[in-house]
C-alpha cells in the first residue's frame, strides 16, 4: 500500500516543523543549567545536540548534491542500524559532534530546519528518501520523523526540569500517519531486523484515530506492511496520538496508557499484539 500524501497533509507536516522547531527552541532557552540531566544518560546539552545533529543530516539528505555529514564509518552505521542498535548510532554521532553550547546548537537547529523548508517547497512530498537500516521514508515522512523527536525530547526536558510542555495531538499524529507508515509501505529494509524467528501467522492489527487515517499494520514471515482496512483483523487499536508514540518510546507504560484509555485495545484476538510489537517496534 502507497497512500498518496495529501497537498494538505504536506501543509500540516511543514507548518509542524517550523512550529515545534521553534517551540524546542523556546523550551530551551527557559533552562537554567544546560548540564542538568535529563535522562540516565544525556544532559540538556547532549539531548539538544542529538536533536541538532538529526535536522543537520535532513538537510543534508533532502540536497542529493551535498555530501554527507558524517564520515565513512558514521554512514556504515547508518546503513546498517535496526531498531535496537540506534544507541549505537546515537553514541557515535555525539562523539564526533562535540558543540554543547545550546544557544549555538539551537540557532543551528532553526537554520536547518528553515533550510529543508527552503529546498522541499516545490518536491513532491512522497519521494522516498533512504533512512536507517536501508529503509526508504518518503519525504514527508522524514519530516515528521523530526517533528517527534523535538516533541519526544522536549517533552524529557521538561519532565526532569519540571517545564511546561505540550504535545498537539494533530502534530504528534503525523508521526504515525507519516513516518510510521509511510516506511512500512515503501521498505523497510533492515531497521525492524531480530533474531526472533519468522511465524508464518498472519498478525492484522487495526491503528485508528480522530487525527489519522484508519489503517491496518500486518506483520507475516518477519515483514511488516502496511494495508487498507476493510479485510479481517486480529487486534484493533483506539489511539491518542501524543500517548501511543511516548508509549512506543517507553516514556509512558502501556499499563498507564491503557487504564487512562488513551489506548485502547480490542478485537477477536488481543493476544496476539504482544507478538506484533516484538516486532513493530521502536528504540
């Protein structure tokens, strides 16, 4: 399945890129110690950087004539990074990118980010582009892909540093509909790789919400696709789209998300998704 990405849906994902760029770089500028931990591992400093250092490679990943950022062993990573080995990516690209000055990190950040807006004005939003693990995500995708990590790690910033922070659910919701999907319908490539081996059974989880397309994730022989709805399903999924990606990067438990019934979870056969997530997964 390939859905066609909508003039306005395009509109939402760029108009989401600036907006929340420049609401990370608000939520910083309120810091008072850019030392300060924000998770077991990474200060503001560092959580700043990582998101800097990901809209400098969109830039340099929607220009095809530029040359990559990273050298030849931060791209052999890149090639073959899965779900599970994106801290190591992670690790070797903040070795090498050693600003922590946050005002610099953050003024490169809205600049990139203005940059991609500037050279995708006139593309086509569903032109794939190649990510992690030898995956393609079309353009919009990786668009959005941005717009959750500002969101994710804004949203660590200003849990450890007790700051105000929202996530709009229609922006968060573009995540879903646009990275998440869009990389299971073109490929997939290695990103979702385990050593769990293949079931032959077929596993029909149903994704609906009040701000994205009703779709069915499918997982079959180890591949994940992406398909319309309208055929039989396993499990059916009601989401709030701020919660299901915190949930999906282990911010908030699934036991949290289900008793506030931000996540719902029904159909013939619930058991299964605990098999489909072991799968369908992210860091």
């Amino acid at each position: 399945m390939t859905r066609a990405i909508t003039a306005d849906r395009w509109q939402s994902v760029r108009r989401a890129y600036r907006v929340t760029g420049a609401r990370f770089a608000e939520l910083v500028a309120r810091v008072p110690d850019p030392h300060a931990m924000v998770t077991a591992d990474w200060t503001v400093a560092e959580t700043v950087a990582h998101v800097a250092m990901i809209a400098k490679m969109y830039t340099s990943l929607v220009r095809p004539e530029s040359a990559s950022i990273l050298d030849d062993r931060g791209q052999n990573q890149v090639e073959k990074t899965t779900v599970d080995t994106v801290s190591v990516l992670n690790t070797l690209v903040l070795r090498d990118f050693r600003e922590r000055d946050t005002e610099v990190l953050v003024a490169g950040l809205l600049a990139d980010i203005e940059e991609v807006l500037r050279v995708t004005e006139d593309a086509d939003p569903g032109t794939p582009l190649d990510w992690l693990g030898s995956s393609k995500v079309p353009l919009a995708g990786v668009l959005a892909h941005l717009v959750n990590e500002l969101q994710i790690h804004g949203w660590d910033i200003a849990k450890a540093l007790k700051l105000p922070w929202t996530i709009d659910p229609a922006d968060a919701a573009l995540f879903f509909d646009l990275f998440l999907v869009g990389v299971l319908s073109h490929d997939v490539g290695h990103l979702l790789d385990t050593d769990e081996p293949p079931r032959d059974r077929r596993i029909a989880v149903a994704f609906r919400s009040a701000y994205t397309s009703p779709v069915v994730l499918v997982l079959q022989r180890g591949r994940a696709t992406a398909e319309e709805p309208g055929g039989p399903v396993d499990v059916r999924i009601s989401f709030d789209p701020p919660t299901l990606n915190l949930m999906l990067f282990h911010r908030v438990g699934k036991v949290r998300s289900a008793l506030t019934r931000k996540i719902v979870v029904s159909g013939p056969r619930p058991w299964l998704l605990p098999a489909f997530l072991r799968v369908v997964r992210l860091p």
